[in-house]
C-alpha cells in the first residue's frame, strides 16, 4: 500500500514536470522564436500623364429631328420626296397652289410703285417749295436792308453838305458804315475812307462830281461840292429811321413765316408719303414671303424620314415631312457631383451596348443648367456630339460616353493605395534604402479610380507602401489569388515589394 503511495507521488511529479516542459516551450515559440514578420507591397512613384473621367449613359439621338410644315394653306400640287431620300438644305419637299399668293404679290409691287412715285414728287415739291421760299425771303431781307439808305452827318462836321448813297446793298450783314474825308495835298479833301462794314483807306474822289463805288457790296458814293476836311458820315443798314423801313421789316417776318409753313406742309407731305412707302413695302414682303411658303424646302441637309402629304389634299397640320440628320448625338444624364467637373467642348469617347466592336470619339456639345430630381437625385442632362458618322449607329441606341474632363501632363503619381489622409493632411510610407519604412508628408494633386498626382513631397523613383500584410497573410495571400485575377493588381506590381 505504501509502495502505491509512492508511486503515485512520483507520477504526479513526472507529470507537473512535463507540462511546466510544454508550456515554456509554447511560450518560446509563440513569444520569442516565432516573432510575426511584417511583409509590404510597393511601387515605384512614376512620372507620367494623369487623365480624370467620368461616365454617364443615355441614348442616341439625331442631331436634328424636326416635321415641316407648310405655312400657308391650300391644295397641295406637288410632293417632290419620299421616305428614305436624302436631300440638301433648301431643296424643296413639296409645293402648295399658288394662284392666289402670286396675284397678292402682283398688287403689292403695283402699290409699292406707287408709293415710291409719289415719294419722289412729294421730295421734288419739297425742293422747290424750299427754294421759292428761300428767294422769297431773301427778296424782303434785301428790301428790309436797303431800306432808305442815307448818309447821316457828324454833328462836329464843318460843312453841312451831304454826299448822296444810290445803288443796292447786296451784303448779308447788318451794321453801319463810317466814312471819313482825307487830303493828300493838305488843302481840301481828296480821297477818303470806310469803316465798320467794310475797311478802305484812300479812296480817290472824283473831282468831277461823280459816283464812285462805295465798298463792295453794291453802294456808290458821290460828294457834293462844299464838303470840308475831317468832315464824316455814317450810313447804316438797315436804316430803321427810312420811311419804308417798318413796311419792310413787316414783310421780312411775313416772309419768314410763310416759309416755314410751306416747308412745313411740304415736309409732312414727304412724311406721309414716305410712310406709305414703308407700309407697301411691309405688305410685299408679306406678299413674298406668302408665296415663298408655298415651297416647303429643306431647313438642313438630311433624310426624309415619313411623307405624309398627297397631290390633291388640302394642308392641316398632319401634313408633315419627317426630317432627320445624319449627325447623331448621345444625350446621357450625370449624377451632380460628375455634372460640375464636366465643360462643353471636352472630348468624350463613345461605346454601344449594340456595337461591341465600335468606339466613337466625341465632344460635349450642351450641358443642363438646371437638374432633375427625381426620388431626392439630382441629374443633369449632356449631350455629346459624334465626332465621326457611323452609319451602323442608330437613333434610339443605348450609349456609355467616358468624359475626360481633366490631364495632368508629365506629372508624378503614386496607386491611390499608397496615399493616407490625416485631417488635412495627406501621408505615404516611403521604404529607404535600408528597408525601413518612413512616413511622409505629400501635397496632391488630380486623382482618378487607380492613380493620384503628387504635387510635392516625393521624387520620381522612391518606394512607397501600397499594402502592409503580416508574413502569414501575406502568405495566404500569395497562395490564393483573388477572384478573377492573378492578385498581381492587389499589390500594385506583381507582389515585387515582398
């Protein structure tokens, strides 16, 4: 029994022994001689171009669609297409009966004739109103000018003689002239001279008497005998003391008054006259453009899509030919935040869920203003002009139209993976020379679905962490590849960086 005791002693010692054994050699592995390992992918920062997308889908449309219409009425007499013909902007399509439209146009020219004939008498009675009227008044102005032309002694005049002033002032000015006599001879007077009016020194006076011009304007002088040195005169013009002064100066006015009249009456005749003028030529463009709408032509090259007139029918509304151009467009709607990077004139290229094969280029052409929001979304409308007429591609045809709306040329940039963000701020890891990972501060720039631009902060060459993965990950990684692939896009280079 003792033994028994014993033995079990030992046993259970034995057994505490081993197992103190076992778990110090679990420590060991877990905690000193099987350390985890920590494995990165990387890539290289490149220098390259970086091109910004987005995506939107729609269908295609003709750029131009539109039914013509005749624009007068009337029995068609003539249809000059069919469905399936193309045809050249301006090309007439059909034709609607025009007798009636022709006679209006007859008699709009007819009266626009006569209205220009009677323009031109109402301008020619104008003319002449004006120039009887001028004459007329410069007739009285002349009489009012001349009234009693007379030469008006200085009180401080020696002698009382007066020379006499004949002739007809034919000068425009108002105002007096000043005569003085003068001596060469230093005995008596003669010569003299005018001022005020007109300047004359040493006029010669004739001694026998007789009338010698007096300025330039129409008058002669002639001095009396008697007449003493120094002695002066003023003649003025007009002379408002004549006798017929007031007469003429009544006549004046009467004058000016008619004139303005007639003129006037002459002038609204040529207004009125003119504003027919105006109103027939309104109603031949009217005429014109009544019989030109009879033709139904072509607003733009394209193809004749549906007739739907007969020779014989009178014209309503359904009386329509269906045009449609060869130029296509992809109208496609973008969510807002792809609508405010998209501008007109971006180029575009174009795939068809109906044409596998084919790839289009294209050009923005319009963009909505407003958006649509249906259920809380906000959609806007693009339309993206082909660039090129495949004739394979039809109206109605689902499209995908891949915008770039930016390129960033010859720039550095880095998989989107190796760019973390804290705050404001934007981190990558950069492995040294040594191996050892180093965090550090970038500026970005553009960024699409693979790649961003690096602005500052990096050079061309360096590695950067894209992916870090403990070394059994990372070996469970490599032994199972992802679904699809071969997992090489995973670490951004074929796993190089392990």
């Amino acid at each position: 029994m003792s033994k028994l005791k014993t033995f079990s002693k030992k046993n259970r010692f034995w057994m505490i022994l081993a197992a103190i054994v076992v778990l110090g050699y679990a420590a060991y592995s877990v905690f000193g001689h099987n350390k985890p390992t920590v494995v990165y992918a990387t890539a290289a920062v490149t220098k390259g171009n970086l091109v910004t997308t987005v995506i939107g889908t729609g269908q295609v449309s003709p750029l131009n669609q539109i039914n013509v219409q005749p624009q007068a009425s009337g029995q068609v007499t003539a249809v000059d297409v069919s469905a399936g013909q193309y045809v050249s902007a301006g090309q007439t399509l059909f034709v609607v009966d025009q007798q009636s439209a022709r006679v209006q146009l007859q008699q709009a020219q007819a009266s626009l004739q006569s209205a220009e004939s009677s323009l031109a008498n109402a301008k020619a009675d104008l003319a002449l109103t004006e120039q009887q009227q001028n004459l007329a008044v410069n007739n009285a102005y002349e009489n009012l000018l001349n009234s009693g032309i007379a030469a008006t002694p200085n009180s401080n005049n020696y002698s009382t003689a007066t020379p006499t002033i004949t002739g007809t002032y034919t000068g425009d000015a108002t105002g007096t002239y000043v005569i003085t006599l003068h001596t060469i001879s230093g005995y008596k007077p003669d010569n003299f001279s005018i001022s005020g009016l007109e300047n004359v020194d040493n006029i010669t006076i004739n001694q026998n008497g007789t009338s010698i011009p007096f300025g330039s304007h129409g008058l002669y002088i002639q001095f009396p005998s008697g007449i003493s040195l120094n002695d002066s005169w003023t003649v003025t013009i007009p002379n408002p003391n004549a006798a017929n002064y007031l007469s003429n100066y009544n006549a004046y006015q009467s004058a000016l008054q008619a004139k303005a009249l007639a003129v006037q009456s002459a002038e609204a005749a040529v207004t009125s006259s003119e504003d027919t003028v105006t109103s027939a030529q309104a109603s031949l463009s009217a005429a014109q453009l009544q019989l030109q709408n009879t033709v139904v032509t072509a607003p733009f090259s394209g193809q004749v899509a549906a007739v739907n007139v007969i020779v014989g029918q009178s014209t309503q509304s359904s009386s329509t030919v269906t045009l449609i151009t060869p130029e296509k467009i992809a109208e496609i709607s973008l969510n807002e935040i792809d609508a405010a990077k998209v501008k007109v004139g971006q180029k575009a290229t174009l795939t068809f869920a109906a044409l596998p094969n084919l790839t289009l280029p294209g050009t923005v052409a319009e963009l909505d203003e407003l958006g649509t929001v249906s259920q809380g979304v906000v959609t806007y409308d693009a339309k993206v002009a082909l660039d090129g007429n495949a004739s394979q591609v039809k109206p109605g045809m689902s499209v995908t139209a891949t915008i770039v709306t930016n390129t960033a040329k010859d720039v550095l940039m880095v998989p989107n993976s190796a760019v973390r963000s804290r705050g404001n701020k934007s981190f990558v890891q950069v492995i040294g020379s040594d191996g050892k990972t180093a965090s550090q501060e970038v500026q970005t720039g553009a960024s699409n679905d693979t790649m961003t631009q690096i602005v500052s902060g990096l050079t061309e060459g360096e590695k950067v962490v894209t992916v870090s993965l403990s070394a059994a990950a990372a070996s469970q990684t490599a032994a199972t590849p992802a679904a699809g692939g071969n997992g090489r896009a995973f670490f951004g280079g074929g796993g190089k960086g392990f």
